[in-house]
C-alpha cells in the first residue's frame, strides 16, 4: 500500500476526482471555464482549512501570512497578503486564481507524480499508481489508512454514511463547479443530488467559498467572435500545380518559420495534390497539447508505414483508448530505468567503437552515431547485438519512411533487389531475437524490452497478436538510429564547433568519473552535459514537423479546422524565435541555467514533439544522448576534418548531419 509523506490537499483530491484514469487526463466533459474555478477554489479551500484566510461578507482576508512549506499554496497565499491595504472578495481571487490554473494543475501533478500517487509518461498522461488502483487505499503520515477520493465521494454520496469533514469540503466545491455532471450520468446526478445539496449546508467555509464559485460561474465567459471558415486561413504563396513542394522539401523548419512570421500561427500550405493547415509557434504548440485528445488522430498519416512492417498496430497510427493502452505496456521499456539498468553495458559498447577508430583518418559522424546507438539498443531490449545488420536497418527504414510516410520516394523502391535484400535481413535479425528469447529464464533474471511485448502478446494475443511483433520488437532499433543517433552527432559536432564547451564539459565528466563508473546520480549531476544536448536539440531538431488528420472541427485564432482536414504541426518554430531564444542563431548553453530557463516558457521548446503522441522513449533518449557523449569526450580527442566548412543537413528520411561531416581522432585519452 502507498504511503504519502504529506496529507493530499483539496486541490490535488479535486484534481484526482476529474481526472479519468482510463484515458489518463481530465474528463472531457468538464469545461475548461469550470476546471480553472475548480482549481481557484480548492486552493482557497486549502487555505482555509490551513487557518490562513478567512471571509466575511465582502472580504477576503489572511488572518496568518506565515508560509506552509507548501509550493503549491505558499506562493499564493503571500500573493493575497500582498494586498492587505485592498483586500478583496472571494470571487475576486478566484477569477484571479482561475487565470492561473494551469500552473496550480502542473504544480498539483508533480507533487502527486513525485510521491508516488500518480505515474506519468512523456505524452502527459497520467495514471494512479499500481499501489493505488489495485486496492484504491493509501496510508497517510499518521498511520491512516484512507480510501482514494473518487471511491472515498462516491460512496459518501450513494450511502447514508456520515461523511467525513474533509469530503464535506471537497463535495461542496465539486458540486458548486459542476464536476458532478461530467461525473455521473443524468439518472445518477438525479439519484443523488438532495444528498448532494444536504452535504454541501454542513460546512461554512464550503459554503462560503461555493457561493463564491457560482458568483463566477453565474458570469459566463464573453462569447468568441463567429470564427472565419477555413478557405479564409491564410495561404502560402506557392507555384501552380507544385504549391511549396520546394521549399517544405527542402529545410521544412525554415520554411514554417518564414510563413509564420508573414501569416501568424494558422496558414494552408500544399504540395502537388497535398493540402495542409499548419499550425505552427509556441501557441500552436500549446493549444495543440490541450486539444489533441479528441482532435486530432494520427492514423492516416502513418497507417501505411505500420502496414510496411507487416502490422496492424504500431503506436505511431494508433488513437484513443488503444493508444493509450498501447503507451502504457510499453512505457516501461521505454523508460529511463532500462538504461540505468544497463549504465556499464552503454558505456563499454561505446569505449570499443572508440577503439576502433583508425587514428588520423576521416570517420563519418552520423555514421559512427548510429552504429553505437543502435547497437547500444540491440543489447539493452534484447540482448542480441545488431552489429552485422547495422547497414541494412539503416537503409530499410531509410526507405520505409521515405515511401510511406514522407512520400518523397515513389513505391517502386521497395521492389528494388537492395531494398529486398535488406528487408530479408533485418526479418533474419527479428527471427534470431525471437529465438533468443524463446528460452526459459532464470529466477532472477530480469525481463527486457522484447521479453515484455512477448509475455503481453501471450497474455493478450488479440491486442498485440504476432502479426504485429516485428514492428514493435525493432521499433526501438529503428528509432533509435534515426533520431538519438542524429541528436549524437549533432551535438559531437557543435561541441567540436565550441572547444570552449567542449572543456567544460570534460572538466564534469571528468569529475564524475573520479568516483567511479557512471551511475544514474552522477549523470544526474552533469549540469553542462544536459545544457549542451537540450541546446542541440533547439538549434538541430531532428523532427521539425508532425502531421495529423482532424477528428473533430475545431477552433483556432479565428479560424475553423474541419473535421477530416489534415493538419501540419510545425513544432519546433519556436526554438528560433528570437522572443523566446534571444539571438536563436547562437549556441548558447546558458539558456537552460536557472536564471533563464528559455525553454520552460509554454509551447517554446518542444524537440520531441507535442500531444500525446509525443515521443514515449524521451527521457530515455535524453539519458541515453548524455551517456554516450560523455564517454566519448572523456575517452577520445577529435577534430573536425574540415572546420572552417559551413555544416551541411541532410533531411530525409530525418534530419542529419551529411556524410560529408567527418572528423578525426587525435588521440585516445585513457588508454
């Protein structure tokens, strides 16, 4: 059974109350208006309760200013004495509040996440933890035990239970936002709503800061002006028939930035008989986060890629309950866990490729990047080492991608003797893993990536039947050498660029390895590392566009998204947008120090993408990018072949160095 360190706040129970923990985020039923209430008066409540605020007929005031050590309630309880010599109403601060509830939802999130109550994964969705859902029970400091509050309500409204004093609390703000009906279905709001009106008269400052909500509910929103319909969405100039065919395959982020700069947010682009409404910046990011559940969906622009590698189910096409399904049996294979369980194993594939780097000769970045990722990934999700296909997985999902999802070559490729030659050969890697693992094995040996997809596939054979293993068994390979390993070879490259980083950077590595091999602390501690690959992941994003097909109209700064029209998000605009990263054509580490943090700032700074098919192996990747690199800076000396050259990108099938980047090994450092 979970124990909490700190008794849960009535924001974090009200957060926990709408939340659906099937599909993993707040119910859609429960207006943004009324949510944003919801949050304003829950920490009012907190506060209350706490005997820091109280209210009289006309004001709010704070009869104990002194803090909580809370970071929740501390910095808004000092905001409302702040205004001791004007105070207030309730309903003041809580249409105030209200324009800050995202940051309370966030904030509320992250203490439940770190103590365990809730787990999450890069998409933004967030789950009960196995310690709670099974048995829906937690202990708190004091040695209670107490039921999860959507269990702990339910009952309390469908018994003649006395309730407790907190629920009673708890009830009364629910009940005065409207969560109730985006809870219960009509006969059962019916069934309950006199015991419902009963709780809510048995507490004064329930009531007093529930009158408060419905004064602001009673207020409705000004309504938005009638939205443009979509063939008045700006469109970017292009040739006839071609469209921006040209400028989309070449640098697609640079052609995204131009257009957004000249139209905003929101234009149509096309290619050929292609037709897209982009939607691109940092508010595009942001609203694209918020809508994505029941907008967009992702099957059109990627089924034929699943249908390439023989599936039916692959979580890049997947949608809705399925896909979230699917995210949360693989979401620990794809965690930060599995490399902190094979940190020794990383380490030392990395220090022999070094090896075998002829000193003085030319060597390929993007090529070298790519072998150690990839056959990092083999060992650690399966065991078996890819080595001997590296050249074949390359050139496979080079084609596969190119074919069926950016469409830049035609399908006659895959009928090319090559292309079938590699197809056979990485289907010859997948049968040898399957073989690897068809043994029984010991007690305590842990399972790996492909072991979990096996014993799911067994336990479910309907949800992830064989049919659809090959593309779920070498998804990591195929990701991981188009993405981590480009990220890698970027970052070699600007660290090679910036000798001055480069010695900062090996002075803490260096400092990490005087006590010993790396852990997942001492990483954790490599403040440069992680500064200089979040700033590669800005100034060379690898990914710079996502497209979708709209499930739901929609929308947005004005205009109208039919349903059924295919959307563009360009996603990584925002990392060069001067108002977001001052002089964005400079490698500057020190954006992400404290004092910056240019990329904390909404929707600015998304490398891994937004919505929830945001990448589920990020983290991962990140842990993976840090590692590898500081190997190589600790063990090897290098140097751009030809440094003065301006640095050439390949695009396709993802962003890259081109082979023509090389560099040198001037000497091995350690050994």
């Amino acid at each position: 059974m979970l124990q909490v360190t700190e008794e849960l706040r009535a924001v974090e129970e009200i957060l926990l109350l709408i939340l659906d923990t099937d599909n993993g985020e707040i119910r859609h039923r429960f207006p943004l208006h009324s949510r944003a209430v919801a949050f304003a008066g829950a920490v009012l409540m907190d506060l209350a309760l706490e005997n820091r605020i109280d209210t009289n007929v006309d004001q709010l005031i704070v009869t104990d200013p002194s803090p909580l050590g809370n970071e929740l309630l501390d910095p808004i309880l000092a905001e409302i004495a702040q205004s001791g010599d004007n105070p207030r109403d309730a309903a003041f601060w809580i249409t105030h509040l209200a324009g800050q509830s995202d940051q309370i939802r966030e904030r509320a999130l992250t203490r439940l996440i770190e103590r365990g109550y809730l787990e999450g994964d890069t998409g933004g969705q967030v789950y009960l933890s196995p310690g709670v859902s099974r048995i829906r029970r937690y202990t708190t400091p004091d040695g209670t035990i107490t039921e999860e509050v959507q269990l702990r309500i339910m009952r309390t409204l469908f018994s003649d239970d006395i309730p407790d004093p907190r629920d009673i609390v708890i009830i009364s703000l629910a009940a005065a936002c409207g969560v109730f009906e985006s809870i219960l279905s009509q006969d059962e709001l019916a069934q309950v709503q006199g015991r419902i009106d009963l709780i809510g008269r048995m507490d004064l400052i329930g009531r007093e800061v529930a009158a408060a909500i419905r004064e602001v509910e009673a207020v409705p929103p000004p309504a938005p002006p009638a939205a443009r319909p979509t063939d008045q969405i700006p469109q970017a100039d292009g040739l006839p028939l071609l469209g921006n065919v040209f400028g989309m395959a070449g640098d697609l982020r640079a052609f995204l930035l131009r257009e957004y700069r000249q139209h905003g947010p929101i234009f149509r682009v096309r290619a050929l008989h292609h037709k897209w409404v982009a939607l691109v910046g940092p508010e595009a990011n942001v609203f694209a986060t918020q809508i994505s559940p029941t907008h967009f969906r992702s099957w059109e622009p990627y089924h034929e890629f699943s249908a390439a590698l023989g599936a039916h189910r692959v979580l890049l096409s997947m949608d809705g309950p399925e896909h979230l399904r699917m995210r949360r049996l693989l979401v620990k294979g794809y965690s930060p866990r599995t490399l902190e369980s094979n940190l020794d194993l990383v380490h030392d594939i990395t220090r022999r490729a070094i090896d075998e780097w002829p000193p003085g000769q030319p060597i390929g970045i993007q090529h070298v990047m790519q072998q150690i990722i990839t056959e990092q990934i083999g060992m650690f999700c399966s065991g078996l080492s890819s080595e001997e296909y590296i050249e074949d997985l390359i050139y496979f999902l080079a084609i596969v991608i190119q074919v069926n999802t950016t469409k830049r070559l035609p399908k006659a490729m895959e009928r090319l003797p090559r292309f079938r030659r590699a197809k056979r050969r990485v289907t010859e890697l997948y049968q040898r893993i399957m073989e690897t693992h068809q043994r029984e094995r010991g007690p305590d040996e842990p399972l790996d990536f492909v072991d979990e997809l096996l014993e799911a596939s067994q336990t479910d054979p309907q949800f992830l039947p064989e049919t659809d293993l090959f593309a779920n068994v070498l998804a990591p390979y195929l990701v991981g050498m188009d993405t981590s390993a480009s990220v890698c070879a970027f970052m070699l490259y600007a660290l090679l660029k910036h000798p001055e980083i480069l010695e900062r950077m090996r002075a803490e590595v260096e400092e990490m390895y005087e006590d010993g091999p790396p852990t997942p602390e001492g990483l954790r501690k490599l403040d440069v590392t992680r500064r200089v690959a979040l700033e590669t992941m800005r100034m060379y994003p690898v990914i710079p566009a996502l497209t979708r097909t709209v499930s739901n109209s929609f929308e947005f700064e004005g205009y109208r998204v039919p349903a059924g029209a295919q959307v563009m998000l360009g996603t990584t605009v925002g990392h060069h947008l001067p108002e977001y990263f001052p002089e964005p054509d400079r490698f500057d580490i020190e954006r992400y120090s404290r004092d910056r943090s240019e990329h904390l700032q909404p929707g600015a700074f998304a490398p891994f993408g937004v919505d929830r098919h945001r990448c589920i192996g990020s983290s991962l990747a990140e842990l993976q990018i840090i590692l590898t690199l500081a190997t190589i800076v600790r063990e090897a000396d290098l140097e751009l072949e030809r440094p003065d050259r301006p640095l050439k990108i390949k695009r396709s099938p993802a962003a890259h160095p081109d082979d023509s980047v090389r560099m040198r090994l001037v000497r091995r450092r350690t050994r």
